[in-house]
C-alpha cells in the first residue's frame, strides 16, 4: 500500500514517536515501509515520514547487495567518536541536500518485525541511514543539523 508521504510542517514530523505497541502487525508495517521506500527511491524511510505514528522505520544496511532491514524500537547504544560530515537529502525535504555531521561507527539495537532483537555494529553510509531515519523517530528533521543548505531543484536523495 503506497501512502503519501507526510507534509514536512506536519506535526508527526516534529515530535517524538512512542515505543510500538505489542498488538502492533509488524509484518504489515514492514512490508509498507519497504514498500514505499522503494516507491520513492529512498534508501531509508521512517513512518512518520508517512503518517504512521510507529517507532519504526526501512532502511538500506547494504547498497551494494541491496539489503533491506526493518528496525521497530531502535536504540543508539554507542556512537563513535569519528565524525564525518557528507551530504545528506531527505525525501521529506526533496529540495534540499545539506551537509550533516555524523559518527562514522555507532552500535545499536532493534527489533525486527518478528520482535527478536538485533544488536550491530554500522559504519560508513548504513552508520548515517540509521543515524538520520532515527533522528526523524525522535521529532529531529535534518534541516535542523546544518544551518545552510544546497538547493537542488527536485532532486530526490535519502
């Protein structure tokens, strides 16, 4: 099911996003995040980027082999102390790229869409996917990271 994606001045946008519900259809959730991830060419999608207020979102781990997790409830456990910074677009934002800062390693944990829990080391752009499509889970959209940025007339980047 492809849904619209949510308005950036939409208040889901800005807020924090509370832990999922046990009663939550995580398959259904994950399949939609996928979905539409793929639907507007992201390599990441949160789900209030599409109206769902879940703590979840779809992310590309691998580029390469084009890997595919879904992280419900994901945590930060560490982040290392190496900061890269590189642009960064959002589909919530597809006229701007902007240079965000970032840790280049960081841990986390999440659950999947069966409730096991994964803990893993990123790095790299999968460091950065993580990074960014959690900061929209916790209300932080990413023009908020850097206080100039690059218009590019409709260009897509995630």
């Amino acid at each position: 099911m492809i849904l619209e994606l949510t308005p950036n001045t939409h208040p889901i946008l800005h807020s924090k996003v509370k832990t999922c519900s046990v009663n939550l259809d995580r398959h259904f959730v994950a399949k939609t995040l996928v979905e539409n991830m793929h639907h507007y060419d992201g390599i990441g999608l949160a789900a209030n980027q599409i109206g769902m207020d879940i703590r979840a979102f779809a992310m590309v781990r691998d580029l390469e082999n084009n890997e595919v997790i879904v992280c419900f409830n994901p945590k930060i456990v560490k982040k290392y102390s190496e900061v890269v910074s590189c642009k960064e677009g959002c589909l919530s934002f597809p006229d701007e790229i902007i240079n965000v800062d970032r840790p280049d390693k960081i841990v986390v944990k999440y659950e999947d869409e069966d409730k096991k829990e994964h803990k893993i080391k990123l790095s790299g752009m999968a460091a950065r996917v993580f990074l960014h499509e959690f900061d929209h889970l916790e209300g932080i959209v990413f023009m908020s990271r850097s206080p100039n940025s690059l218009r590019v007339g409709g260009k897509k980047m995630h």
